[in-house]
C-alpha cells in the first residue's frame, strides 16, 4: 500500500460532491464481506 500523498487529499466542497457515491460503495463493500452466523 502506497504512502498518501498532499495531492492524493481534496478539497470540502469536492468531498461534498462525492461523498454519496464513495459512501453507497463503501457500504456495498462491507456488506459483502458480513458472515452470517444464524439467527439473532
């Protein structure tokens, strides 16, 4: 894994923007890895 770098950061207002989607993928990522153990 790469170090992150001063030009790997954004900006607020690009953040805004992007967040949504970035946070729709994130959530889909952790929803695939969850193991299901049985019922609760």
């Amino acid at each position: 894994m790469r170090k992150v770098r001063l030009d790997d950061l954004i900006g607020l207002k690009e953040y805004e923007q992007i967040r949504p989607r970035f946070r729709e993928r994130i959530i889909a990522h952790k929803r695939a890895r969850r193991v299901h153990l049985g019922p609760r």
